[in-house]
C-alpha cells in the first residue's frame, strides 16, 4: 500500500501509480482496493490498542491517547468493538461505525460484556440493510420499549 502514495507528500497518490492506469477498469479497480484499505484502517487501530492494553496496562492507554493527541473516550471505544467483535464475528459489508453502536446493546463492566445481543443486533442491520440511524434506533427503542 506504500506503493501508492505519493513520494512528494503523503496526502496524494504516487504519481507513477496514476500514469500508469490506462482503462476505466483500472481505475475502478484502484479506486475498489482505496476503498477497501480505508474501511480497514479503523479495525487496524483496534486491534492495536487493544492488544496494547493486553501486553501493558491501562497506564498505557492513557500515555497513547495522549501521544496521538486521541481523546482517551475515543481510544477506549476503539477497544470496546475490539473487544465485542473479535475477527470471526466481524461483518465485512457493515462499516466500524455499525460494530460500535452494536457494542451499546450489552452492558460493558470492568471491560467485559454482560449478554449477546451485540451480535444479534449486527446481524439484525446485516439482513436489513440498516443504516447506523436506524441500528442506533432500533437498539434504544429495544432498551426503552414505549407502554402503550
């Protein structure tokens, strides 16, 4: 993936690269693989921090956020759906963003969940084509049923 960026500056793609794409296919497939790699980068982070906080300590986490100038919030959720959907029961075709509203569905103590219905409900937005809005919606409306 270093390949295509740019050597002049890391916000453009490599020239080479560019010059080198000939058909509309090329640059379909190019723009494919883009997209692919960007909606990896945040299951990357993660599956970092988490294992971050698995070899050291919460001390560490702190010292990152701060590093990386993160929210500690931030990092912390990234753990959260780390920690919730581990690689098997990840599902490709919903962004990171559905994974951690799911994650809301089971109670979270001491850095563990408390039920299954993450994965329940993630699967429920799979099958229904639902939008973040609409997960979000259907979990709280689950939480907090209206008494007719």
């Amino acid at each position: 993936m270093t390949d295509l960026i740019s050597e002049s500056s890391p916000l453009g793609l490599n020239q080479k690269i560019l010059d080198s794409l000939s058909s509309y296919e090329d640059f379909l497939s190019l723009y494919i693989e883009i997209q692919q790699a960007s909606s990896t980068f945040s299951w990357w982070k993660a599956d970092l921090f988490l294992k971050l906080t698995q070899k050291f300590d919460e001390k560490s986490l702190l010292q990152l956020a701060t590093d990386i100038k993160e929210k500690r919030s931030t990092v912390t959720n990234y753990i959260r759906v780390a920690k919730a959907f581990t690689l098997e029961k990840r599902i490709p075709s919903l962004s990171f963003y559905h994974h951690l509203i799911a994650s809301f569905a089971d109670a979270y103590k001491k850095n563990e969940f408390s039920g299954n219905k993450t994965q329940e409900w993630l699967q429920k937005a799979a099958d229904n084509q639902w939008s973040t809005t609409k997960l979000s919606s259907e979990i709280n409306k689950s939480k907090n049923p209206i008494e007719d």
